[in-house]
C-alpha cells in the first residue's frame, strides 16, 4: 500500500499582534461565542458587505454586530450609488459598540475615502482589539481603482493595526506596488513584500488565477505558513465570496487562535455554501451564496454516506492532483524511476505496512459489528503477509528491511495513525486508516494502463489487477462512510480531518523516495 506526511501546522506561527494582543476580553478564557464587529458597507440584496458579514459571523459561530460605513445602491448585476454618513457619526458608532461590548474580533471592509480610514485607524489604536482582519476594498471587478493615492496611504498606515490583510489579486499588487500578476509563485512573491512591508499575515488568493484547482495560502514576511488547495467550483454564485471568507476567518480565530485552522475551516465552510448557492434563486446576475446551507441541511437531515464519500474525495483533489504529478509516480509508469528509489520506497512501504497492520487490528477490535471487525482483521493479515510477499519479489531478502530505519516520512505517518488510535474513537481512527486503501487503488489502476509493457517495475504495477484491492477498497469507503453519516456532527468533522491529514501523508510517502536518493547522488 502506500503512504505520506501531514502538512507541518503551521498554526503557532503568528504576525506580531497575536503576541501583542490578548484574545481573553478580560476573562483569561477565549470567548466560546466570539463577538465580531463587521466595519463596512451594506447590500440591500444581502449577499455582500454587513449583510454577508453577520451571515458569515453567525453560521461560523458568532456573535455578528454592525458598524456602517457606506450606503450601497446595489444588487447582484452592480453597483448604482453610494451614500456615506458623515465620518463623525462613523466615529460614533465604532465608540458605542467598544464603549459598551468587549469585542473579540474586527472585520474591516469598505472604507472609501482617507477620512473614514483615519477614523478606524485612530478607532483601532485606543480600542486594542485581539484580532483585526482587513478585507481591503480597492479595485473594482472592472480593474478600475477605487481609492486614491491619499487613501490608499491612509489604508496603508492602518494596516499597522492588522493580524491579517484578505486582498484579491488585483488588491496585493496595489499593495505591494507592482503590477498585478497571474503566476502563482508571482502572488506568493507580492504577498511576502505585503508582508514584510506591513508586518501583518497576508493571505494570498488564487481565485483570479486559472486552472481547475484554486490555491491559498497564508504568508508572512519570512515566507509562506500554510497553503491550502481544492477544486474549482464552477458556478455564477459568487457574490460577497471575498467578504464571506474574511469575516469567517476573523470568527474562527477568534474562537481558536489559529490562523491556519481558521482558513481551513472557513474554506471547508465557504466551498459548501457555494457550491449550495444556486439553491437561492436570488438575482439574475452573479449570485450569493448559501452561508447556512450546512445548517439547513444539519436541520433537515445528515448528509448520506454518498454525499459524504463525494465531499471528502473532492476534498484532497488537491493532493490526488500533486500525487499523480511526482517523478516517482510518472517513473513507475514510463520506468525512468531509479532503481534505488523503489527499493527505498519498497523498504519504507514493508516499516509501514508492520505499523499499519497493528493499527488495522485496533480497529478490528474497537468496531461494533462483527462484519467490521472481520474485515480490518483480515486488513490486517493482508498488510503483512500479502504485501510483504510482493515486496520480497524485489527487495529479495527481507532483512534488509530489519536492519533498517523509518524514514521522516514513514515515522510522521505512523505515529499519526497510532495518536488517532490512541487518543480518537474507532470512527475517526477508520477515518484515517481510509486514504491508504483508497488513494493506492486509485493511483495504481490508473498507472496500469499507461504504463510501458517493458517497465522493470511491471511485476508491481500488476498487483492492481487483483479485484481484491478494489473490492477491499471499496468495502472501506462504504464503512467509514457510513459511520461517518450515522454519527454526530463533531465526530464527523474529527474524521473528515483525520482522513484529510492521512492523505497528505500518503502524498509526502510518494514523494520522499526520490527526494532522499537525489540528496544521496550528491554527497
């Protein structure tokens, strides 16, 4: 089978204000129900702005309050006129929100003019909120600009006040000062100046980019923190997705302290509700999205064990997409792969296997069904003997495998495997356990019928053609996916992240092989 490491986490790597700020609102405790104060302007059809904002703040589990800073004559096809309060009463209302309520977080938006930034920028300064996230406003969908030079001097110099900044693409090259740029490693590049010239976390966006896959990723001045992929989803409900995703990310990290796990789990929460966003039926132009479509469906019933195998599938396309692309994969097929890579791999996969093994027999012995505990019983059996058989063809004596040691990669994932069955119930621990079977079958009966008849490697691919792989495969998707459905909502979230990390572990396993033989040749 085979295998891969989990993403560092990155999450204890945080810009200057998470150490200068307390989160506490002065109890010593984070708040349980953060409140979040959304600084922007309105839409009358609900989709974008203070409208999008409370949405977004409640369904991520906030409490949302309201500060208005532009009267917006809009709807889903654009805008029509503005009308701005004058900045005194601006100022009045930030002053009655803090005077009163302690405030966990800030999302700033629409802030149109110098004037109004000057007043949040002083705002901010005697007001000492833990967590400011700043959705910069500055470029319209035409590419015009909407702010002059005073202002975006002005937007710049409150930035000083940020933890994190949300611009899209167009926005961080105007913060960065060059033009905009498509290349992903060329917004990575822009959103480190950003970073390094404001002293704020930049999370740079790849929605404007092309592809079918959409990347994001959290930079700071010393480089990138954590990235994030999933599929694109094609649809015309898009409307306030920029607004949505930065007043969940301020909700979540105020309820967690955690930059990286609240954009994921914002992430996880905004791709659901575009995806259920034409369900609205709101406008004829680019419509919202559904920012309580996974509460009405929790209200309405569970999703099924299909959906679920649907939604965690989509859900590491991104590494699926990065597997299939490594050397090692693309040698094993076309038979470039050095022969000391395999053999590293085959030694690695044989540690793992012995790891993996023991783990498939604590399911056997935690699961509730007798059917169950047979099949990760026989798991079990099969990672040892069946496995190790195919192994022995190539490596020959299998001591070679004794007297070596785990591999970065191998260790990372085994012993998340062993946390999960140590410290998780039986669901998440199958939930783990799940990418090893379902990722190498997918992988290696779609090597197979590409690969070069003559491939030295031709006795391992062919494995695949056993039906019991896919039959076993399949059986383990249809048990931990229904365990999945028939569980509560936290347990299932604890599994869809055990599931997310075992794939990204089987990723870094594919990937080690050449990386270590390549380090090798050059010493």
């Amino acid at each position: 089978m085979t295998r891969t490491p989990e993403t560092p986490a990155p999450t204890s790597i945080l810009p200057r204000a998470e150490a200068a700020h307390s989160a506490t609102g002065g109890t010593g405790l984070r708040a349980q129900i953060p409140r979040v104060l959304s600084i922007a302007g309105t839409d009358p059809t609900g989709g974008a702005g203070i409208q999008s904002d409370l949405k977004s703040i409640a369904a991520n589990g906030g409490y949302g309050m309201a500060v208005v800073t532009a009267l917006v004559a809009q709807n889903t096809r654009g805008v029509r006129s503005v009308h701005m309060p004058p900045a005194d009463f601006l100022s009045e209302q930030l002053d009655a929100v803090s005077d009163d309520v302690v405030i966990d977080a800030v999302k700033i938006g629409m802030l149109a003019t110098s004037e109004y930034i000057d007043v949040v920028d002083g705002w901010l300064a005697r007001s000492h909120v833990p967590t400011v996230v700043v959705d910069p406003v500055m470029v319209a969908t035409s590419g015009d600009r909407l702010l002059d030079s005073s202002a975006e001097e002005a937007l710049g110099r409150m930035l000083r006040h940020a933890d994190l900044v949300t611009p899209n693409i167009p926005e961080l090259a105007v913060l960065a000062g060059e033009p905009p740029v498509r290349a992903w490693p060329d917004v990575i590049a822009q959103a480190r100046s950003v970073a390094e010239r404001y002293d704020v976390l930049v999370l740079a966006k790849g929605g404007h980019s092309a592809g079918d896959v959409v990347r994001d990723a959290l930079v700071s001045a010393t480089g990138v923190v954590a990235e994030f992929s999933a599929a694109r989803i094609h649809t015309a409900n898009t409307h306030g997705t920029g607004c949505s995703l930065s007043s969940a990310i301020a909700t979540l990290q105020a309820q967690t302290g955690e930059w990286a796990s609240a954009l994921e789990r914002a992430k996880h929460w905004l791709a659901d509700s575009i995806r259920q966003g034409s369900r609205l039926n709101v406008g004829s132009g680019n419509g919202p999205v559904d920012h309580f479509a996974s509460l009405r469906r929790r209200a309405a019933m569970p999703p099924t064990a299909a959906e679920i195998a649907e939604q965690w599938w989509s859900g590491i396309a991104d590494v699926r997409t990065d597997i299939d692309d490594l050397a090692f994969i693309t040698g094993l097929v076309d038979g470039s792969l050095e022969m000391d890579a395999f053999r590293h791999y085959l030694v690695q996969d044989t540690l793992y296997l012995r790891d993996y093994s023991r783990m498939l027999a604590t399911a056997s012995a935690l699961a509730p069904t007798t059917s169950e505990q047979e099949f990760w019983a026989s798991g079990a059996l099969n990672a040892l003997a069946g496995e190790t058989a195919v192994h022995a063809h190539f490596l020959g004596d299998l001591s070679i495998v004794d007297a070596a040691s785990k591999a970065p990669a191998t260790t990372a994932y085994t012993d998340h495997l062993a946390a999960t069955a140590t410290r998780e119930s039986y669901a998440v621990l199958i939930a783990a356990l799940l990418p090893c079977y379902w990722i190498y079958v997918d992988v290696g009966t779609r090597m197979l019928p590409n690969a070069v008849r003559d491939t030295p490697y031709m006795p391992w691919l062919s494995t695949y053609e056993d039906p019991t792989f896919s039959e076993a495969s399949a059986r383990a998707i249809e048990i931990v996916s229904r365990c999945a459905a028939e569980t509560d909502a936290a347990t299932r979230d604890r599994m869809w992240r055990a599931f997310r990390v075992s794939a990204e572990h089987e990723l870094r396993f594919f990937a080690e092989p050449l990386e270590v033989t390549t380090a090798a040749a050059f010493r």
